[in-house]
C-alpha cells in the first residue's frame, strides 16, 4: 500500500514525499483510515513504529478543513507524559504540516517561562501538544478555550499511567467537548489501560501492531555480568573506547546517578552529558541538539528524559542499572537500531538482577547472551541456564565481602521515574568504589558533582 491509497489531503502527501517516505508502516496502515472514518481507536504501537505520524496525519487532514466553530483554542489536542516527546510531536506536526496554508501548533511543557506560554495561548492555536500537569495549571487560571476542540490523543497512555498523570488526563478530558476523537496509543494493552480507554473512549477499534521481538531483530542484545559499582564502570569506560561505537545512550536508574555518572565519564575524557527531568527545558534542548548535531557522543540519560528520543546516530543502547519493567527495556533499546539501521544493546546485571533478566527476556521472547571482555571477566558466575542466579557450591568469603550491593533489591530496582530509591542503596554505594572507579577522588560525597 502506498500513502496515496490512504485518501489524505493532496498537501499532506506532498510534505510526506518531501520527508522520503514512500509507504505506511503498519499502524499507519490500519489506523489512519480508521482515524479519517472518525473512530476512537485504542493502538498498540511501540517507538520507533511510526505511530507519530499514525495520529498526526489525520489529524492535519482534519485540519485542513475549516473549522465549524470559531475561536481561538485548539482543535487537536496532543497529551504526552514528557517534555521530550512533546517536543517531538511538535516537529512532527510542523514536518507533515508545513504545505498546509496555516497550522498554529504550540507546546505547553514544564521548564518553560509562563509569561512565554501565556503568550502563545492568546494567540488562535490549531494544534497543543502538552504535558499534563502543566495543561492543568493552565486549564485551572482559564486560560485556554476547548469550545473547538475535535480530536485528543493520548500518546503512550502506558507511561503516563506509571507515572501517575492518569487522573490529570482525565480531569483535562472533561473540560473537552464530548463530541470530541478520541485516540489512545499504548506500548500494551492491558486490563489498566482496558480500564482508561472504557472511561474515554466511545467504542473504540482496537489495533494492534506486531510482537515486541519483531522489531528487535536487527539489535543485537548483549549482558555483561558484574561484581559491584566499580567494575561495572570499568567495563563502561572499556565499551564506550570502542572505536565502532559512534554515539550511545547510556541508561541509569535515577537523575543524581545521571549526573554522578556523567561528570565520571567527562573526567575520563569521553564527550558526556547527562539528560534528566530536573534539568531546565533549556538545557534539555541544548543538550538533545547537541547530541543531534554530533557534538556528544555519551548521553547518560534516565527513563523518562530519554522516551521519545529519535537520533539516527545512536548505534550503541548500555543498561548500567537495569530497568525495573521489561517494556522500559524495549524503549531503552529501541532509541537504537532505528529505521532499519543495526544497532547494539548491553546490558550489566548483578547477582540480584536474576529476576528482572527473566522478566526482559520472557516479555520480548529473546534469550541475552553472556559475554565477557578478557582481563575484566567476573568473579560472580551465574548459575547455567539461569539468568543471573548464584553459582552452585560455596561461595567465595573474599568475593562475598567485597560485594557492595545492597540485599533490597527493591533498592536496585527504584522508580526511575521519579528519581527514588531505597536508602539502603545509598549506602551501599557510599564505599570507595563510587568515588574512585573514575579517578582518585577524595571527596567525601559519592554524589558530589565535579565542578
């Protein structure tokens, strides 16, 4: 099937050939004429799939038609859960929209000036893309107007779900019209996002698109077992030398070891940054541009600041903390390996790691094979045929006691949303193997940032 079967507006076809696309992908297959009939759909489509352009195609052929009611708010409204696929959808719809005779599209995120938002509300908006909590703030000092509004897509309804913006998402749908388009994408569809599409959504299509080891086909996917902070950051440094490397994503589980790990990094003399959600939206921009430029190589990044990332140049994912959901293993790795290129994905597990090895691997229905890099081989052996288990026998006293891994793995395993964690994490990684991994430093925070 070709774009010109979908029946969409002669200029958007147009801008779509301007981009080098020549034919739908399979949730844009199903979903835009679904989406052009005036369904709500529910959709199951993972990044890097197309499912931008599933929801913004429409919603510009819908666009290019004039308004039925007049005013200055949005007729499409775009909720995502962070900053940076915010931005993305804003691109997106600037992309695919930009042969049309007048599209306003505006972002209302956290980070960015009120007085600039404020600004960009007063003027008539065709489509909003936004973040929940700070459409809400704006929806409460009635500031913006959804007399017009026809469409509302909730993009990774999933994620949003984790992290708690549920009830903002539905509190911002009863402002809407009920006559409105509802469009649900999810990374899965289970009995909780069943629940928020019954709610929202007026008997809607269900699609889903292809398995999740489909699309890991073409990423190769390798485990390094480790023995404590110290060597895992010896094998970082030693990966992140390889010359076939060009450009990586390195994933920690909380911001404060984002930036710890990145200043570590840039003391070594690799081009880092750390990405993260306490960061200004400023200096998330100016970072993301730069590592689309070229001008970084290393971009240590957590969950939430790096969903929605597209960057060509990205040949190298590495899980230096492993995530604690086996879906946010797929987006991890899926910020490589994009549009067909190959790519490489590491992973570094401890002895407490076993369980969440089990989750990934049966969640995408691949086996991760072990490897070892010669002079950095681990003391810790895991048990064959179990991934990360304890090796049988008795165990080594010495290795035992230079462990520093805390026993609560709930610890290890903290919401990387938001940055939390066990404090008997803390204190694990307060041994001299956090502070000197990198360099000789003395200062006696493992935490403090290098200056």
């Amino acid at each position: 099937m070709s774009f010109e079967n979908l029946n969409l507006h002669p200029l958007i076809l147009k801008a779509i050939v301007d981009s080098g696309y020549t034919a739908p992908t399979p949730i844009q297959e199903q979903a835009i004429p679904e989406l052009l009939a005036g369904h709500d759909i529910m959709a199951s489509a993972q990044t890097g799939t197309g499912k931008t352009a599933a929801f913004m195609l429409p919603a510009l052929h819908r666009l290019a038609t004039p308004a039925k009611v007049h005013g200055r708010g949005p007729r499409v409204l775009v909720l995502t859960p962070t900053r940076e696929l915010a931005l993305q959808v804003s691109e997106a719809a600037a992309k695919y929209g930009k042969h049309l005779p007048r599209v306003k599209v505006v972002s209302i995120l956290g980070g960015m000036p009120y007085p600039l938002q404020n600004k960009l509300l007063s003027q008539p908006v065709d489509i909003l893309v936004a973040t929940p909590g700070r459409l809400i703030d704006h929806i409460q000092r009635g500031r913006i107007d959804f007399s017009r509004l026809e469409m509302m897509v909730l993009d990774e309804a999933d994620r949003m779900l984790d992290m708690g913006f549920i009830d903002d998402v539905e509190r911002i749908a009863s402002a809407t019209p009920a006559t409105r388009q509802t469009l649900l994408f999810s990374a899965t569809l289970d009995s909780a996002i069943d629940k928020v599409a019954a709610r929202l959504l007026k008997t809607p299509k269900r699609i889903q698109i292809a398995a999740q080891q489909a699309r890991l086909d073409n990423i190769e996917q390798r485990l390094h077992y480790v023995d404590d902070l110290s060597h895992k950051n010896r094998l970082l440094d030693h990966l992140l030398r390889d010359m076939a490397l060009k450009q990586a994503i390195v994933f920690t589980a909380t911001k404060r070891d984002a930036d710890t790990l990145a200043d570590n990094l840039s003391a070594q003399g690799h081009e880092a940054a750390a990405l993260h959600g306490d960061m200004s939206q400023r200096d998330r921009t100016r970072t993301l541009t730069k590592l689309r430029h070229g001008g970084l190589r290393v971009l240590v990044a957590t969950d939430v600041a790096a969903r929605g990332i597209d960057v060509a140049g990205i040949t190298h994912v590495i899980n230096f903390d492993l995530p604690k959901f086996a879906e946010d293993y797929v987006h991890r790795i899926g910020r490589t390996g994009r549009a067909g290129a190959a790519g490489i994905a590491v992973s570094f597990a401890s002895g407490k790691d076993g369980v969440n090895l089990k989750k990934i691997e049966r969640f995408t229905g691949q086996q991760i094979a072990s490897h070892v890099v010669p002079g950095l081989e681990p003391r810790f052996k895991p048990r064959p045929g179990g991934a990360g288990g304890a090796s049988r026998g008795t165990p080594n006293v010495a290795h035992k006691r230079s462990r520093t891994w805390s026993n609560d793995t709930s610890g290890r395993n903290g919401n990387s949303a938001n940055g939390n964690r066990d404090t008997s994490r803390d204190r694990s990684f307060s041994n001299d193997n956090r502070g000197n991994s990198f360099r000789g430093n003395s200062n006696p925070s493992p935490y403090a940032r290098t200056k």
